[in-house]
C-alpha cells in the first residue's frame, strides 16, 4: 500500500525547487504513492504557471481571496490533520510553515533546505524541531545544520538533487565557430543577478571572444535584461528563447560547450546537473553550497568571484579560444562527474523513499518530535512583533505631530 504524501508550495512557477518537487512527486506516483501538490495562497490560480513533464495532481486550499495567514494555518492544518497518517514537505512555504509543531503526530514532516538562503535557516531554526527529517540538499547545507543545531544531527541527512542520467556519451560539439554557451532557468535579479549579464557581455565584446549566448528562460526581469542587452542581439552575441519545458532544456544542453551560471546563492543548482551530465562545462560564481561539490576549478569547469563580470567573461574567453580538443576533454570530466557520483534521479528517489518509510512509521507510533501543539509564524509575522511594530509608528507618528 503507497503513502499519502504532500508537496506544499505557495506558487508553481520556474523554479529549480518546483522542478525538482516534480520529478520526484511524478517518481513517487510511478511507485505507487498518493501524491499531491498543494498550493497554499489564495491567489495560487494565477500563480500555477509552470509546466512540467508528466502527469501531477494539484490541490488548492480553500481559500476566500482576502485570506490572512492566520486563515490560511488554520485550513493548512486542518487539510494535513483530516489527511493522516500522511508526510508533508512544507518545501520553501516559509510563511505556512508555521502549522509544523502544531500537526498532530500522525503528519510526518521533512524540512528539505533547498538553497543557502536565510529564509530557510530561519525556517529550520524556528520549526525545525518538530521535523522528523531534515535534508540537506548540499554537503555544506546538511553539514551547516549539524554544526548548528548538533542535537538534531542524527535527523539531519543529505540528499542531493537527481538527474535523468544519458545513456549515451556526450555528443561532440562544434569543433570551430564560436563558443556556444546556455544561461538557463529564473530571469531575475534576485539570486540569479541575471543584470550582471550586460557587463558580461560588454567585456566579451572588448576580448573580441567569439561566443554566443542563449538565455533559456522566464522571469521578472526578462524584458529589462533583453532591453540592457539589445546591442549584443544585434551584433548576434546573445539570443533570448523565453520559457522551454524541461525536456526541450535538456535537448538544446547537448548542442552547447558551457553552462553559465551568474548567481549569488543556490542550493545545489539542478539545472547545473542536468548541463554536466551532457556534457556542458560549466562556469559559475564560486557559490559556498554546491559548487565546490560539482566544480573542480580547471578539470569539471571553472569559478570566479560572485559579482565578478571581468573575471566572468576572462573564463568564457579562455574557454573559446582554447583548442577545441582541450574543451572537449572539460566536457567529459564534467559528464563523467556527475555519472559516477550521487546525483541520479533513482539514487534521489530511494533515498527519498528510505527516509519516507522511517518517519511513516516513526508516526504511527507517535514518535513525531518537537509538537508543542502551537503554532510558530516567522518574526515579521508574530502577532506580539507585529502590535510592536504598529505601537512604535504611532508613537513616532504623535511625537512628531508634538513637535513645535
């Protein structure tokens, strides 16, 4: 018999988290399991935008439009409680993870720490306890947890993202011509600093690097960073796709050289993986979680400094003017890295799976840990903070009207 399991998210959009949710919830389904994805806001409707492979099945909370999050914990609560014995993932549901310490023990939680964020340090810290799992999508995030939190260190496992493995070698690339190079995923300022592409660009354009780009991809600022980057389109440098679904992505990685990579913080960037394993060399900011573990400087790709653009397109230049047999060796490498480690799609899902079965009966003989049987909202929404907050305006606002 499978296990009733829910995928919280407040939104459905492009995202390395949402893809990640999807390929392993499509995997648990083919495994037998009742899976769903739960969309937690009232808006969610015109937040469901991400399409995926295969088939999944959504849930919508019931929400009036004007839901404050204390309505919203409530219904999420009562969902998860009519819903037991089931495992609940509150994902990067940071808000809504407040109804954690206060699920009834039957609802097994996994806390997974998709990114090195402060959201979800401040979520582990603050619900973390009454998880039955904590998973590190990273070595450092899973190590950062045991080193600060040592009395959870034996709930606290790491799971790296998994990838659909080629059962063939990396195809050849162009051996002349330019430096073909994918940007793929979230066009945004936030995390992926997708404005430090212009500045990029200008330096490749200086080097005279024969390169082009292509931005495979949606997000908030993709109509400013297609306007920043108008002279490079038509000098035939860079070239925007807009949205592809994750198939098509994967298509287009094995006609590229190089994967780049401009964030300022990620997890364990799957889109990475995915480029690696066929054969992309990727070139990436020099990020604390997961880029030590995927990017050998020199052998599976190369690094340079966060916010660096100069030192950025200094490694694509040498990348393109390379000889061609010496990229092909990099390709290889950053293939055979990701082949022979721990990052294959069934490697995720049965590790996955081994840690499902331990907190399924870990509930059923009510060992959930940690349920104070209250809720705990993050700071900025406490009721107690927020009079504060409101008290200490009001008060300045009289002071001031005071004022001669």
């Amino acid at each position: 018999m499978g296990h009733r399991i829910i995928f919280a998210t407040p939104a459905w959009h492009l995202s390395g988290v949402n893809t990640m949710t999807a390929k392993l919830a499509h995997a648990l389904q083919q495994q037998g399991h009742e899976v769903k994805i739960l969309l937690t806001r009232p808006d969610a409707s015109e937040h469901h935008q991400y399409s995926v492979d295969g088939d999944l099945v959504f849930e919508h909370l019931s929400l009036p439009a004007n839901a404050t999050f204390p309505v919203i914990w409530k219904s999420l609560h009562e969902h998860l409680r009519d819903r037991a014995p089931c495992v609940f993932f509150p994902g990067y549901d940071f808000e809504n993870s407040t109804v954690c310490p206060a699920l009834p023990p039957g609802v097994a939680t996994i806390g997974v720490l998709h990114s090195d964020e402060g959201y979800y340090f401040e979520m582990t810290q603050r619900v973390g306890a009454s998880w039955n799992r904590i998973v590190g999508v990273s070595s450092f995030l899973s190590e950062f947890v045991r080193q600060k939190h040592p009395q959870w260190a034996d709930k606290t496992v790491y799971i790296p993202y998994g990838v659909d493995l080629p059962t063939h070698p990396p195809p050849d690339r162009p051996s002349s011509g330019p430096l073909h190079v994918i940007i793929a995923g979230r066009v945004s300022r936030y995390q992926k600093r997708i404005d430090d592409l212009p500045a990029v660009l200008d330096h490749l354009a200086a080097l005279e690097t024969p390169i082009h780009m292509a931005v495979v991809g949606s997000g908030p600022d993709l109509d400013e960073t297609i306007a920043a980057c108008r002279r490079h389109i038509e000098e035939r440098r860079i070239s925007f796709t807009g949205a592809l679904s994750n198939s098509e992505t994967v298509a287009l990685f094995e006609r590229q050289h190089a994967i780049l990579m401009l964030s300022e913080f990620e997890g364990l960037p799957l889109v990475l993986l995915e480029a690696m394993a066929r054969g992309c060399v990727p070139v990436t900011s020099a990020i604390r979680s997961g880029i030590p573990e995927l990017v050998h400087d020199g052998k599976t790709g190369y690094q340079f400094p966060i916010g660096d653009t100069r030192a950025c397109a200094e490694r694509l230049h040498r990348l393109a003017t390379d000889d061609r047999a010496s990229v092909s060796a990099m390709s290889r490498s950053a293939a055979a890295h990701i082949a022979q480690g721990p990052y294959s799609t069934q490697t995720m899902v049965g590790s996955y799976l081994q840690i499902i079965n331990e907190t399924i009966e870990e509930a059923s003989r009510n060992q959930s840990p940690g349920r104070t049987g209250r809720m705990m909202p993050p700071p900025q929404l406490h009721p107690i903070r927020r009079w504060r907050v409101a008290a200490s305006r009001f008060v300045r606002r009289f002071l001031k009207k005071r004022k001669p």
